[in-house]
C-alpha cells in the first residue's frame, strides 16, 4: 500500500493507493512461498506446509508425465514441459516461509506483553499487536503479489483473529475440564 501526499492549494490529502501493476512480471512464481508465509503467520504449520506442498508437486510432476505420454515428443513440448517444472512448487520454500512468518508472528506479541503484569491488559495488547502484525503481513502479501491489498490485509486480519478465538476457546474449555 503506497501513501502519498498531495498538495493542493496549501492542503495536504493522503491517499492510499493499489500497488501499480507491472504488465511484465509474473507475480504467480511468488504465490507458493507467500501463500506459505500468510499460512505461517496465521498458525505455523510449516511442517504440514512442506508436506501439503509436496504432495501438490507430486500431482503435477505425474499430471506433467501423462501429458507428455499422450503427445509426441517434440522439441517445442519439452521446452514446455521444462517451463513447467521449473514453475512446480518448491516445499522448502514453502515450509521455510511458514516457520519464518510464524516466527516473527509470534515473536512480536510476546515482546509486547512480555513486561505486563495485569493479565487483562496483557491479553489486550496481545491482541492489538497480533492485530497489527496480521493486518502488516496481509498488506505486504499484497504488495509482493501485486494484489489489491484491502482486500488481502482484511482477510488475512479476519482469519487470524478466526484462529486465535478457537484457540482461546479451546486453551479455555481445556483449562476448565482439566
């Protein structure tokens, strides 16, 4: 999200602005890895990132095989079918994004409340810093994939806080039956 600053007869508008769209680059190859670092943020499962990634590969590479099975081969056709593997999900990347923006997710509401005593005013800024890191990590997904990045920070913001209301619940129907 770009902020500018327009002057206009000695008053100043700020605007929030979509990323400019760039007709040349191909923003999908990031798709993988960022789809990964928002799964991450949201709740950490790099290692079912890694797996989940994996398996998608593993249905291309044999989709790619049968593909090439039916037509001939020509030289054009394995050209094509190099593009594609070089396209193909990498799970480390995947996995790696995850485990990174879980960390750093994490990392930043526990600094926060780390020093707060009083345990409603602890669970506030947890929540408010978490709130912010989300909205952060779903505007930077915007910019990096050049997507709209209202849509994509409410979204990511929302299914956070979706993940930390079920946690909460649960970590509290856990403490009471325990």
């Amino acid at each position: 999200m770009a902020l500018s600053i327009h002057v206009n007869g000695g008053t100043e508008q700020k605007q929030f602005q979509e990323p400019v769209e760039n007709p040349e680059f191909d923003y999908s190859q990031r798709g993988q890895w960022l789809r990964a670092a928002v799964l991450g943020a949201n709740d950490g499962m790099a290692i079912g990132e890694f797996v989940s990634v994996y398996t998608q590969r593993d249905v291309e590479m044999a989709q790619m095989k049968r593909d090439g099975e039916k037509r001939s081969p020509v030289v054009d056709e394995n050209d094509r079918r190099m593009e594609k593997k070089e396209r193909l999900p990498s799970p480390g990347v995947a996995a790696g994004a995850s485990a990174l923006a879980f960390s750093v997710g994490a990392v930043l509401p526990l600094l926060a409340a780390a020093f707060i005593r009083d345990h409603k005013v602890r669970m506030a800024v947890v929540v408010v810093v978490a709130s912010v890191a989300l909205m952060v990590f779903g505007v930077v997904g915007a910019l990096l994939g050049g997507a709209p990045v209202a849509k994509s920070g409410g979204r990511v913001l929302v299914g956070g806080w979706i993940a930390m209301g079920i946690t909460f619940g649960l970590t509290k129907l856990i403490g009471l039956n325990g």
